[in-house]
C-alpha cells in the first residue's frame, strides 16, 4: 500500500505543482506525460537559475542545468524539445552569432529584454529635465573654493561642472580607480549645499556608505534601503507614500558610489525614483573596468553605451610608485602578460612543500607590526580567505599579538544559492539554518528559524522549530516568480576568538553601530561577554545569546568585492590557477588598484595563473548586446555581431570541455559565476 502511494505521488506530483510561466500550466497539463512536464519545469528552472545572476547566458548551459537538476525521466531530447518550444514562443530570445557557421550560443530573455530598454528610456527621459543647479560658467571658481586646500585637478574640475551644471538628471563619471571620486564628491557636495541642495549618497554595500560618511563628509544609505524607502511611491504617482517621498527627496542630488557593482534592476529603481519625483540629479560614479554586479547585468556599463551626459576620470593620483603605475595602466587595458613582466619576481610561486596559502600568510606575518596595518592580504576564494584568516591568527598567538585560550563562537555563513535552487530539496543539507525573514510564508513557512534536519527522497526538507517541533517543508511550493528574498539559507562555522582578533561583520545592526563588512578588534573575551571595538570606536559587550555573535569571522583577508573602494600601502594578492571564475581580468585590475606603493601575488603557478587570467575576462552579460542592439565591451564578453542567418544548435547536448568543472546529477554543479560572499549587501 505504502508503495502504491508512492507511485502515484510520483506520477501526480508534477501536475499539482505551482502555476508557472514557463511551464504548460492549468488543464494543458494533463497533454503531457510526466516526463515531459518535468522537463519543462527543469528547463524553466535552469532559466532562472541563470537568469538570476546574467543578462544572458549560454544555450547549452541550459541543458546542462536542466540535466543536473536530476529529476526523474528528463532527458537532453526533452530538453531541446523544450528550448526550441521557448525559443518559438519567444519565452526565449535568441543571440547574433559571432561564429562562421551562424549558431546561436546564446540566449536571454523578454523579461532581460524590457528591463534594458527601461532603464535607457530612463536616460532618455531624464535628458534636459533639469535647471542647472550652479551656471557652468561659475562652476570652476566655486569649486575651487569649496575644495580649499586640495585643489581640483582638471579632470575632477570637469566632471564637477557637469554634475551641477548639466539640464540632465541623470549624470555619469566614469572614473578610473585611485582618480579622486571622493575629494570630487564632497567639492560638489559644498557647492550644491551653497545652494540649498544636499547630496544624499548611495551603494551597494555598508562599507561603502560608512566611507562615504565618513571620507566625503555626506548623507548616505545602502542602494536597497533606498529603494525600499521610495519606489512605491514612485511607482504610484500620487497619493500619501507619492507626496512622503517626493517631499522627503526634493532638493537632493543622489550621488550613487561604485556604480559598476550595481545590478540592471537596481539600476532601473534608482533611475525612476529619480526622475518620477523629481530628484535635482542621480549620479553615477564608478569604474566600468572594475567588478560588475553579483546579480544580472552590466547596468553602468550599458548606460554608458547610450550616449548621457558624462565626465572622465582617466588619471589615477592612488599609485606612487612607477612600476605601479604602469601595472594599473597595463592591466587596465588588458595587457596581463606585460603587467605580470613588470611585477617581476613580486609575482611568487609556492614551492611543491608549500602551499601558497601559507606562503602568503607567512609573508605578512614576516611584516614589521607597523606595516601590518597597511598591508592587505587579499583572497576571493572563500576556501583560501577561510584558510588564511586561520594562519594569520594562529601565526599571532604564537607570536603573542593575540592573547588568551580563547572562545569559541558559532557563526553562520551563507550559502550561494539563488531563488530557484532554494525550490529544491539537494539544496538543503542537515545542520544548515534556514531564516524566514518576512512574513509572506514562503512554501508555507512562518517568520522564523528553523533547523535543517535532513533533505527528504521525495522532494521535501525535514525542519526544526525554535521550540523544537519537527515540520515538513515543501520548497518546491516556493512561488517561481516571488523576488522577495523571504529565504536565508546558512551553514554553521567554528571559529574562536582571541584577545585581539581582528573581524569583521557579515549583518548588521544599526542601532549599535555594527554594519556590514565593517571591521572591529576583540578587546576581551570572558565566560561573561566577547567586548569588541568598532570602527567608529565604541565598545560593546557581546554577551552569550547576542545574535552578532553568529554574524562576524576573522578578517585578516578581505576579497575583492569588500576591497573595492578601499586603498592600502601595500598588498599581497592569493590567487589559484584553476580558480577559473575568480582568477578573472576584473579582480586582477581591482586587486593591482588598490595599493599605493607596492603589490605581491602569490600562487601556485605563474604560467597557468596568467593564462587563466587572459582566458577570462570576467565581464557580464547584457541582453540588448546579445542580441545585437547595442555595442557595450570593447573587449571580453558575448561579441555582437551583424544579424545574418543565424541558426540554433542541433542539439543542447552539454559539451563538457565549454563547461569545466561539472558533473552531472549535482545541484552544486550548476556553473559557478561569480559569487562573492554575501558581506555586500543585495541591492535590491
């Protein structure tokens, strides 16, 4: 009997699954053999798996997700059979080819598509909505003034007047790393308030706004909790929340900092809050040459492509020393192997008896104690940062800097999973902590947390409550189309902290000052409390219970996304040869652009390293170049290339060699883009 149930559970499942637009829905099911509706289902999954993090993506990486998903009787026949049903209706939009014989390797989607096109209709509706805040001929003397001591130099004098002097609400500077955006930012900042304006300044991250704060000298907010604050507004067009948040923005020029990390959707909010209630300007400032958004598209990229009112920052005043200069300028254009000639033997490769993790740390604790301070130790792995942070600290106890036995403290870290893969159950693993963080019930789940107890064979989650009670979870009722975020899925870490440690935050919690990827130093540490400092020099007790507790790890190595913005002295870069999505064009230019005088890399083999760098760009996608509509990269990238007759594949069968590092029946095989640790915030 109990086998009975089973089979039909298993036959009948996939016809009482949530409504989805990708898939055959309602009586149109009941056409299809369950095979072929779980093919669907796995084909729309695979979609939005990748559609989540890029504009568009390859077609044969479809088949191999949809592959990998393992549900029962789906083939790669089925799967073509649904991808060329997609591409007919126009769920899917096919690529230019840049190949000779014209097949499509790419796809995006309608809904990829439309978002490109809003945000350039932004651009264009923000073009001559404006006065000028300051006449262009009274800029220059102005902003010299305000800046006072530290003069502007020609380029930052420039983009300045564009900033207050343009009739476009919408203002980009692209300025290269190290340019002077900051002593820019608060200058125009002076001028703009002499004129009863205020900059209000915007990014991705905490870090980053507590820079802001603090360096510039201005109002600043993460991207996501401004747009939390106001596009409903926005979106209404009138009514209370409408009046609230055009009375709360008037008279405020938005100043958004490295904008290149920000997502095409993002993006998108900012540019209609700015202009359906009126904002004096939005700029966007940052660097298209460094690390993209963790989320889909190349927005700041793309809104370069479309001709706005734009200033250029292209000398950089951070580096000091010549041959670092000439590194940023090289790798900047591309030209690695040149770099990798000028930095000589501060490239250095481990020995076979070492490994160059701890060929690294070994380095930096070999540092004078004055220069340990500014010197970074840099890491994009999460495996080789974790690793890192343990030599250090055990190098400092034995050394005496850190002192005491020590308490060990359980942390969360979260895993990288997007929206889809949580509708589904091998994504969850026994001891992982599952956080309900709004109150929408996802898949039927209160606000709350909950215990992962162990995945199910037929498709559900074993769960504990706080108050012990065991549930079942169903992930796969998680509605495809909810973007809430409502979901956190975390594993559990050890870590013990010392008299000393240095860390840093991974949540934040404003009302005691603790932000996001903010440092702070463990001061003491007893049965009764762990007694940080942070950043801003307040001590607070950390008592047993305290939900920071769980929030913070070791930071004597940060990764690339945490130390764009920053500048330091000195660094000391780990990089991995097979580490093919993070041993990437863009973290070697943003790791070389930090440092003022000097930069070593350490890693296991130079000549492999260098070619994977060249091998990757590390650039995202976007759907309008994809299909041909717009020019963005000049280099890395899916070319476009004139519309000819181009064809599909014969098959979406996986080639294994365009996929490395995959295998399939594997949740954890869907390709790895690049995923950096969740210290930055989700602008969403």
């Amino acid at each position: 009997m109990q086998n009975l149930l089973g089979t039909v559970r298993e036959v009948v499942g996939p016809y009482v699954r949530v409504s989805d637009p990708l898939t055959t829905n309602g009586l149109g099911r009941l056409s299809l053999t369950p095979s072929e509706l779980r093919a669907e289902m796995a084909v729309a999954s695979a979609i939005r798996i990748h559609g989540q993090r890029e504009a568009a993506f390859a077609i044969d990486a479809i088949g191999k997700t949809a592959l990998d998903l393992g549900l029962k009787g789906v083939t790669i026949d089925k799967i073509d059979v649904r991808v060329a049903q997609l591409l007919e209706s126009r769920h899917l939009i096919p690529g230019v080819s840049d190949r000779l014989d014209k097949v499509v390797s790419h796809v995006t989607t309608p809904e990829h598509l439309q978002q490109e096109r809003n945000l350039l209709a932004e651009i264009d509706r923000g073009r001559g909505a404006v006065e000028p805040i300051v006449p262009a001929s009274e800029a220059a003397p102005r902003l010299q003034q305000a800046a006072g001591e530290r003069p502007l130099n020609g380029e930052q004098l420039g983009a300045a007047t564009l900033a207050l002097s343009t009739r476009d609400r919408i203002v980009v500077i692209q300025g290269v790393a190290g340019a002077g955006k900051t002593t820019m930012i608060e200058t125009i900042a002076g001028v703009a308030r002499e004129e009863g304006k205020s900059l209000l300044g915007l990014s991705v991250a905490n870090k980053m706004v507590g820079m802001l704060r603090d360096e510039a000298g201005i109002e600043a907010q993460t991207v996501s909790s401004f747009v939390n604050a106001h596009l409903r507004g926005a979106l209404a067009g009138r009514g209370p929340q409408f009046d609230s948040s055009r009375e709360a923005l008037s008279g405020k020029v938005l100043m958004l900092d490295e904008a290149s990390l920000v997502a095409n959707d993002a993006m998108n909010n900012l540019a209609v809050i700015a202009n359906k209630l009126g904002v004096e300007r939005l700029l966007l400032i940052g660097d298209r040459a460094q690390l993209q958004a963790i989320d889909a598209g190349k927005a700041f990229s793309l809104v370069q492509s479309h001709d706005p009112a734009m200033a250029r920052l292209d000398t950089s005043l951070r580096q000091q020393t010549e041959h670092m200069k000439q590194v940023a300028t090289l790798t900047r254009e591309g030209n690695f192997r040149e770099a990798f000639q000028v930095l000589g033997d501060r490239i250095k490769q481990a020995g076979k008896e070492e490994s160059h993790v701890a060929m690294a740390a070994s380095k930096w604790l070999a540092l004078p104690a004055e220069e340990r301070a500014g010197t970074a130790l840099y890491a994009s792995g999460r495996a080789s940062r974790a690793e890192l942070n343990k030599l250090v600290q055990q190098g400092l106890k034995d050394e005496g800097t850190i002192k005491g036995e020590g308490k060990a403290v359980n942390t969360l870290l979260d895993v990288n999973a997007t929206r889809e893969e949580l509708r589904y159950n091998h994504t969850y693993r026994a001891g992982q902590v599952l956080d309900v963080v709004r109150n929408s019930q996802p898949g039927g789940l209160d606000r709350g947390r909950y215990q992962v107890i162990a995945p199910r064979a037929d498709g559900k989650v074993i769960l504990r409550d706080a108050d012990g009670r065991q549930m079942i979870f169903d992930p796969s009722k998680i509605a495809p189309t909810d973007k809430r975020d409502a979901i956190k899925l975390s594993e559990r870490d050890r870590i013990t902290l010392h008299e000393g440690d240095r860390i840093r935050w991974t949540a934040t919690d404003k009302d005691r000052g603790l932000h996001n990827s903010d440092q702070a130093k463990v001061l003491s540490v007893d049965e009764h409390a762990i007694r940080v400092q942070n950043a801003k020099g307040d001590v607070i007790d950390l008592k047993p219970g305290d939900k920071m507790l769980e929030r913070l790890g070791l930071s004597y190595a940060i990764n690339m996304h945490q130390a764009q913005g920053m500048t330091t002295d000195k660094g000391i870069g780990v990089m991995h040869s097979s580490e093919r999505h993070l041993s990437n064009q863009r973290l070697t230019h943003v790791m070389a652009t930090r440092v003022r005088y000097d930069i070593e890399i350490v890693t296991n083999d130079k000549d492999r390293l260098l070619k994977a760098i060249e091998r990757n760009p590390g650039d995202k996608t976007s759907a309008l170049e994809t299909i041909g509509e717009k020019s963005i990269d000049a280099r890395g990238g899916i070319r476009a290339a004139p519309e000819g007759n181009a064809k599909l594949p014969d098959t979406l069968r996986p080639d294994p060699d365009k996929l490395p590092g995959m295998s399939t029946g594997s949740m954890r095989s869907v390709p790895q883009l690049e995923l950096p640790e969740r210290n930055i915030e989700r602008s969403r």
